[in-house]
C-alpha cells in the first residue's frame, strides 16, 4: 500500500467515524402553514340591476379565475386545523354594516384555520365542515397556493325570496364559483347580484388583534 492510499483510506475511515457520531437530517418537508380564513356571506333584499338570464349568470361565473398562475404540479391537499372563536373575528365591522343597510342580510359569518392545497387541485372543505347551517346554502370553499395564494369558491344559494327586479322565480338557484389571488388582510369580494361574500386571509401565526 502506498502513501497515497494509505491517506486516502485514513480520511474515509475518519469521515465515516464522524458520520455515525452526527444526527440524522430529517427528509420529511417543513410543515405547512396555517392561515386564517374569514367569510361573511349574504344576500340582497332589493337589485337595481335588470332581469337576468340565470343559467347564462351560472355557466358564466364557472371557473372565473383572478390573477394569474402557474400550475404548482402539487397534489398537496389542505389540511383543516380548526375553526375560530367568534372573538377573533376581524369583519365584524362589515357584517353590522350590511346589516344595518336595509339593502343586504348577512346570512352566515364563520372563520377557521387550515393549510393550503397545491395550487390546480381544487380541494376544499363543504360550508357544513365550516360550521355554516344556512336554510338554501351550500357548496365549498377551497385555499390553494402555487406562486401565490389563491382563495376560491363553488357556492350555491337556493333563495326562497328573491330580490326584487332580479326576475327569478322563488326557490331560484344562484350560484357563485370563482377564484382569485389574495393577499393577507385584504378584504376580498366574490360578488353576484343575489348574494354575495367577503372574505379574508391572515397568517395563524402572528395574525394581529381583532380590530387592527
């Protein structure tokens, strides 16, 4: 054995001595984060607008897409974390002014915590997982991130009483189904001109103070 090999054979014995003495490095992705998402969902009690052609409204608003988004190639789906005490609600303040309006009655306010689902996958949780139990209310509401941070819904609302000068009939189903890059602690409106929602989304961690 020459000295070059026997260096060689000395600094990997040495090598793997101090690989067995050093901690093993976890392979598994850092957790994901959580984020606070906020819904206030209403309707109207009058419209200004014209009578409307509701199947057109539907077929219309599918797949309505805010901002643009590269596929993530993630399969990731959200994970539901838990839902959020009334006293850390932030869009009090908009649910008494509608309220207040005369022109809008909100019919569900709820707020819970989740991580995101790979942007493209469409994976969300029912407004009965939510804890909303509105009379005609339904479909599900989805956070995904790619690039950004995209928050979207596929809603229904069958309303008994109809605004006046919508032209629809009681008992008419509308619908909302639209997505849209959001950012934290703006306030986000998915309008139609039978019900609409307002929306936002806080980091859990560091999310600041009801009120601010």
């Amino acid at each position: 054995m020459n000295l070059r090999t026997s260096r060689l054979r000395t600094i990997y014995l040495l090598v793997a001595a101090l690989a067995c003495g050093l901690p093993a490095v976890s392979q598994e992705p850092p957790s994901s984060p959580a984020y606070n998402i906020e819904l206030v969902i209403f309707r109207a009690t009058s419209s200004q607008g014209i009578a409307e052609n509701w199947s057109a409204e539907v077929a219309g608003n599918a797949n309505s897409i805010v901002g643009d988004e590269a596929s993530s190639g993630s399969s990731q789906v959200g994970h539901f974390v838990a839902l959020l005490p009334s006293s850390s609600y932030q869009l009090n303040d908009i649910e008494s002014r509608l309220r207040s309006s005369g022109a809008y009655v909100p019919v569900a306010h709820v707020a819970w915590s989740q991580t995101a689902s790979g942007w493209g996958t469409r994976a969300g949780f029912s407004l009965q997982k939510l804890g909303v139990d509105a009379a005609g209310l339904s479909g599900t509401v989805f956070l995904e991130r790619g690039q950004y941070l995209h928050l979207g819904m596929a809603l229904s609302y069958a309303d008994p009483s109809p605004p006046s000068g919508l032209g629809a009939a009681s008992g008419t189903t509308f619908t909302i189904n639209q997505s849209r890059r959001v950012r934290f602690y703006e306030r986000n409106y998915y309008d139609h001109p039978a019900f609409g929602v307002i929306a936002l989304v806080s980091p859990a961690q560091g999310a600041r103070p009801p009120g601010r």
